[in-house]
C-alpha cells in the first residue's frame, strides 16, 4: 500500500505534518478531514530511484497564459448559467496544453464524484496555487464564483505582466555580459597567442600593457578548465547556502539592501504584497488566512518574515499598521495608506490603489535602470575590447616608429 506524505492547518492555525499509508489519496484526505485539518497538501512518497521516458508531444508545462484564459472563460461560461462539470468538459476538450487538459479532465472527475470545486482544485498544485484555490473557496461558499474567477484572471495577468517587466530588465545587461565576456575570451585564447608569437620573432621590450595582456593570455589559457570549474562551483556553493535558512535570510536580506537592484525589488515586493492580500480580502477571504498565503508566495525570507509578524500582531488585537511600521521593510507611504484603509473599512480598494502605484513605479524604475545601465555596459565593453586592441597594436606602432625614424 504506498504511503503519503501530508501537510495541513489544524484548528488552532497551526501547521502539522505526517505520513499516512492508504490506498488513495483520497482516502487520506477524507481521513485528515475527519481530523478536523483544512488546507490539506498532499503528495505521494518517493518509491526511490527510478527511470521515466522524456514526454514528447508537448504540453509539458502549464503556461501563465493558460492558467489566464481559462479563468476568463471559466467566468464567462459559469455567468452565462451554464453547470460547473459542463464548463470543466467543454474547457477540458479545447485545451491544447496536453498536462493542463489532463489536470482539467481530473478536476471534473473530482467535481463529479461529489468534491467542490475548490478542493478539486486543491489535488493539482502545480496548476492552481493556494491563492486560486482559496479565492475559488470563497467565490463558492458566497455564491459569486464568476466575480471572483473575474478577479483572479486579472490578478494573474498584472502578475504575469509584473514579471515580464523584471525579466526585461535583466535580460539586457546579462545578455551584454555575456557578449563581453565570450569576446574577450575569444581575443585572449585565440587571438592573442597569434600576437605573443610575432613579438617574440620581432624581439625587443614590449610595452606595459601588451605584456599584461600576454600574462592574462597565458594565464587563461592555461587555467581556463579550472576557471569555469571554479565558476560553476561557486555557483553550486551559493545554490547550496540559500537553500538552508541562514543563507536564505542573509542574501534575500542583502537584496533589499542592494544598490541598483534593491529598491526595484523592495517595490516588487510591496506591489505583490498588497495586490495578492487585496484580491484575497475584496473576494471574501479571512484577512488571517489572506496574510498566510501572501507569506508563503512573498519570494523573500525577509519580507515574509514581516508579513508573519504582521499576522501575529492581528492575531494579538493589533492593528496591521503598527507591525507593517515597526518591521521596516514597507515604506512610511504604505504603511499610511494602509492605516487609512483600517480606519475607513476599505482595506481592499486602498491595497488595490497601493498596487496599481507600485505596479507604476516597478515600470518607471526598470526604465530608469536599463537607461542608466546602457551607457555603463557600452563603455565596460568598449574599453574591455579596445584596450586589448590597443595593447596588442602598441609594439606595432612602436616598431613602425622605429623603422620610419
């Protein structure tokens, strides 16, 4: 009988893990909920080492795009009257993506044998996160289902455009860097050695910097195994730090605090921050479970941190102004149009209206830094390659000098 790892909320609001041997998972769900547990994550143990196939044909990834015109047509159909498991068949037939459509055909499955949406959804975590899952909870338990999947395709497609904003900004320096650093690889291995052979037949002193750039030539091509080794093993280094808690905290914490990447990702951060909690709090979440689930996708130890303190100030009687103030991570502004919300009762459009500002304030930063950083990387890369140039053309000119006097 294989066995199943699980993890859920308990009453209290505290978060307990197991293992449970069952025939299926759902056995182990209906058992866990007979517990009393809720939010219940659950996942088959591995069987060890084992071989599969690659899958050809496609589909193998379910897209943000997918996810996006789904929830929109899942909205439109389900307002249009028509029954829940229609709607899952219909949007299951037409669905291209091959994972996406099995996802789909297993949902209505679990919708037909008797599960809410929501927790159908629930069994496929891959494709809907605790954020969709919830809201779709809410949308059902307050009848208004349409209105939320509505919300959350908006809130998927802001996210989605938030992200491609970030991967914009650095896909041109990288891609720059990375141009820079084969160029004058490829000069220093290949070219050069040409350059050391033809001094060396001329004779004589050769100046500074072109026995610099030798040196450098000689060095790299004689370590340049044990350099990319060493690339590649720092990398596996920092990989290996971040993934224990210490180092997790301490780079997330040196991100905020970085000098041109810290303030995009501080406004990153807020605008995921009161766009998710928005969203889950105007569609009828609980503000507590709201702050959990923006917790846990918040993307950085530290500001998770602050967002669980937050929640534990709530839980205590306080208001959520005073810990977002003493955490330091949210600026003053944030902070003040949030304690306003409290006041007004209008949390969620004030979090909504925080959003949209910071969403602005991500895309005129990514433009300020690609326009600042343009001009940085043309000159690193003209003065990297143009001084090797030069250095090897010193002895040149030097020898031309020389024969011309």
């Amino acid at each position: 009988m294989p066995k199943f790892n699980w993890e859920a909320r308990t009453k209290t609001g505290g978060t307990q893990k197991g293992v449970i041997e069952a025939a299926t998972v759902e056995v182990v769900e209906a058992q866990l909920k007979k517990y009393g547990f809720t939010n219940i994550s659950i996942k088959a143990e591995s069987k060890g080492i084992g071989f599969k196939l690659p899958k050809f044909g496609g589909g193998g990834k379910i897209e943000t795009k997918d996810l996006v015109v789904f929830t929109r047509q899942f909205a439109t159909m389900i307002d249009s009257g028509l029954p829940l498991v229609q709607c899952l068949d219909i949007l299951s037939n037409q669905q291209e993506n091959k994972t996406f459509k099995e996802i789909l055909g297993k949902v209505k499955e679990s919708v037909e044998s008797g599960s809410t949406f929501a927790d159908a959804l629930a069994k496929h975590p891959k494709a809907f996160d605790q954020l969709f899952v919830n809201l779709v909870a809410a949308g059902e338990i307050g009848g208004i289902l349409d209105t939320i999947l509505n919300r959350l395709a908006a809130y998927i497609e802001k996210a989605m455009k938030l992200k491609k904003q970030i991967k914009g900004a650095m896909v041109y320096p990288i891609t720059i860097m990375s141009i820079a650093v084969i160029v004058v690889g490829v000069i220093l291995v290949f070219v050069i050695p040409t350059f050391a052979k033809m001094f060396a037949d001329f004779g004589g002193e050769l100046p500074a910097p072109t026995k610099i750039v030798i040196a450098l030539s000689n060095f790299l091509s004689k370590y340049i195994v044990v350099i990319i080794a060493a690339f590649y093993g720092l990398v596996w280094l920092i990989k290996k730090y971040y993934a224990t808690p210490v180092g997790q905290k301490n780079i997330d914490r040196w991100a905020l605090k970085a000098p041109i990447a810290g303030p995009l990702i501080r406004k990153v951060a807020v605008a995921k921050f009161t766009r998710t909690l928005g969203t889950m709090v105007s569609s009828g979440v609980p503000i507590m479970d709201g702050l959990e689930i923006v917790a846990k996708t918040a993307g950085n130890k530290i500001v998770e941190e602050a967002i669980y303190a937050v929640r534990q100030a709530i839980s205590e009687g306080k208001t959520m102004a005073e810990p977002l103030a003493a955490c330091g991570v949210f600026p003053p502004m944030v902070v003040q149009m949030i304690a306003v919300g409290e006041a007004t009762g209008a949390m969620d459009a004030m979090l909504n209206k925080i959003a949209d500002f910071y969403d602005d304030e991500v895309d005129d930063a990514v433009s300020a830094m690609t326009a600042m950083m343009e001009p940085l990387l043309m000159v690193f890369l003209g003065t990297t390659v143009g001084g090797l140039v030069v250095a090897m053309y010193l002895p040149i000119f030097k020898l031309a000098g020389a024969v011309g006097g």
